[in-house]
C-alpha cells in the first residue's frame, strides 16, 4: 500500500499537469472541428424543410444560450470578486457548460449551410456590423484555450489548492475576454436578426 502523503503527492502532480496539456488539446480539437465545418464544401440544392425549419430556429436558440450563458458567466466573476468562492464553482461550470451547447448549436447551423448576410445599409455594416463581428471572432478564437485551462484547473483542484495555480492570474484576462465575445456575438445576433 503506497503512503498517504505520496499518493496525494501523485494526485497533486496528475491535477497540476493536466490543464496546460488538456487545454491545448481541447482547443485544437474545436480548432479542427471549426475549420472542417467552414471550409467545407456547402451542399447543393434546396434543403429539407427539417433542415430548414432547423436554421431559421438555430440563430435565436444560439442567442438565448449566448445570452444565458454571458449572465451566468458575469455572475461567476461577480461572485469571486466578492470571495463567494463556493457560489462561483457552481456557476461558472453552468456557463461552460451552456458555451459548450451554443457550440453544438454554432457548429450544426454553420455546417448546415445557415449563413446570413447583413441585410442592413452599407454604411453600418461597414463601420458597426463588420467591426463587431471581427472582434467578436478574435476574441471568441483567442479565449478559448486560457477559459478552457481555468476551467480545467477549477474543475481538477481542490478549492484550497486553487490559489497555488494561475487560474486566478489567467482568469483575470479569459473571463473579460470571454464576457465581451458573448456580448458582442449578441450585438451581431441584433443587427442580423432583430434590426435589420
């Protein structure tokens, strides 16, 4: 029988190794799912009416999920700002967990063909719409691996052992970063869907 004090040595070990690997990893899987679906040849002809019926539903669907999901994400980072740290490790996995079915969701519309055009005048789509959007996709491609290694450490280590890792350091910038991809990805559900 292995003592006490080693086999937690081990474990601390495994949990200490295993968000930085795990991260990149992750990331490059989507990375790779992501770029299949949009580089992919798109079908031919006229979609099914299900597949029809499922696009026109995707878009506001995604949005409630976003929308949920940037509460939720705010919420987490209020609530460890003002040392609930019990309260936040319940929410922030709910909010990863509802960023992981906004990109089911994400990834079924895109490789079902949904893609919209902006409908709106040229002068906003230029100077509103196209700068959003391209923020919204720079930050939603550079959070996705430092929000996965937080989230890797906050769901391997003990609360206790927590304050020993970066996840507080890395948090600092993944969860802003996070929070305003959400909230811009929602002003560009606006202008597609609501406005426009």
């Amino acid at each position: 029988m292995i003592p006490r004090r080693e086999t937690d040595f081990a474990m601390t070990l495994n949990r200490q190794s295993l968000p930085l690997p795990g991260s990149i990893i992750i990331t490059m899987v989507a990375y790779g799912i992501l770029s299949f679906v949009i580089l992919r040849a798109r079908p031919r002809g006229s979609p099914s009416d299900f597949v029809t019926q499922l696009l026109a539903i995707l878009p506001h669907a995604i949005a409630l999920v976003n929308g949920l999901a940037l509460i939720l994400l705010t919420a987490g980072w209020w609530l460890i700002r003002h040392g609930y740290v019990k309260l936040h490790r319940r929410v922030m996995p709910s909010a990863l967990g509802l960023i992981s079915v906004f990109l089911v969701m994400y990834v079924t519309r895109i490789y079902l063909g949904g893609i919209k055009e902006f409908p709106g005048p040229q002068a906003v789509y230029y100077y509103v719409y196209l700068p959003v959007l391209i923020i919204h996709l720079i930050l939603s491609i550079i959070c996705i691996q430092p929000v996965i290694y937080v989230a890797l450490i906050g769901l391997t280590h003990r609360i206790e052992d927590i304050p020993r890792t970066r996840h507080k350091l890395v948090g600092r910038v993944a969860v802003p970063m996070w929070i305003l991809s959400l909230a811009l990805g929602l002003v560009v559900y606006v202008l597609l869907y609501r406005k426009y």
